[in-house]
C-alpha cells in the first residue's frame, strides 16, 4: 500500500492519539459528562481503525468494541457508535465477522446484530 502525505501524517499521529482515546475509554458511563467522552471515544476508535494496522484492528479494537457493543450496562448511544465502527469495519476487513472469544463465550457479530 503506497502511503500518501496525509495518510503518511495520520500514521505518525496514531501512537500519540491512541493513548489518549483508550484512556478515554476507561471513564464509567456512570456520570453524563463521561458518558459523551466515552461516546466520542468509540467513535474516535472506530475511524482510527481504518488508519491503525489490520492486526491490532483485529486482534485488540475488534474485542473492544464488541465488549462494549454487547454490554447492556453501556448507554445505547455508545454501543450504537461501537456497532456502526464494527460494521464499517466489516466492509473492509472480513475478518471481523469471524466469532471471538470473550471470557468463556464465543461473540459473533452477526448474531449481535441480529
């Protein structure tokens, strides 16, 4: 893949944003001010995927946002930004409609979406 000079640039910027939208990730959804950061970070996940190494889109973001997409604790709005990052996702990489393990389940997104 040839990189372009803005492509180039956002791959430069990824270490250095990465750290901050998974600290942003941590926050509980518990006060209202963190339920929107929470919101704009899964959504900040979703695009950085597209940018971000297929492998750690695979082997860590995809778990993540199926955790989140799944967890009825979550407010509907972040698990809806989890899905719609998941589902672009799937447009370009098929690997994430291959069921993972969580715990002592298997997550399959079709069947979350179904």
């Amino acid at each position: 893949e040839e990189a372009t000079p803005r492509t180039g640039l956002l791959r430069d910027f990824l270490p250095g944003i990465s750290p901050v939208v998974q600290q942003a990730l941590d926050y509980s959804c518990d006060n209202n001010n963190f339920h929107l950061l929470r919101e704009a970070a899964v959504s900040c996940l979703g695009r950085l995927g597209f940018f971000t190494d297929k492998a750690m889109v695979l082997n860590e973001h995809k778990s993540v946002l199926l955790t989140i997409a799944c967890n009825e604790d979550e407010p509907l709005t972040v698990r809806s930004q989890a899905m719609m990052a998941l589902t672009d996702w799937a447009l370009v990489f098929d690997e994430i409609l291959q069921p993972i393990e969580s715990g002592e389940s298997l997550v399959d997104l079709l069947k979350v979406l179904l």
